[in-house]
C-alpha cells in the first residue's frame, strides 16, 4: 500500500487510505482542488497501472463520487 500511496499522492490534493488487518477491504479517499486535476489523474499511466492492479487483485470495487455509489468497475472512471 505504501507504493500505491505515493503514487497516487502526487496526483491529488488529499489521500487517505484506510486499511484492516482483520478485514479484507481497503478504502481509498481521494479529493482533488480541481475536476480537470481529477480528469488528469484518471487519465495518466500512473492510474492505467493503479486500474489494472485493482480489477485484477479485487473481487468487489465499489467507487463512489461525494458520497454516491456510481460505479462498479475502476475503469469507467476515465470516462468522467
């Protein structure tokens, strides 16, 4: 996670990841100043490889946007 996190904390402006030893779920906050710096990061290789990483290490990825559950699947999120 340690990887993952630096990774993804030059690409916005607040990380936040929440992990379990007891349980098997992760969660991931991120938050950006900017829509068009989210854009960005949904875009770069950086998340390509963060993307494919978690659809093939996942057996559940539930993403939610201010609070409301829009997706399913890591992958739509370049669409936004």
């Amino acid at each position: 996670m340690n990887n993952i996190g630096r990774i993804l904390q030059h690409s916005c402006s607040s990380l936040k990841i929440d992990e379990s030893d007891d349980d098997p779920i992760i969660h991931v906050v991120m938050e950006w100043e900017t829509v068009e710096q989210m854009r960005q990061m949904f875009s770069s290789e950086d998340f390509n490889i963060l993307s494919g990483a978690i659809t093939a290490l996942c057996e559940e990825v539930v993403i939610r946007m201010d609070g409301h559950r829009i997706e399913n699947h890591i992958s739509t999120l370049h669409t936004l």
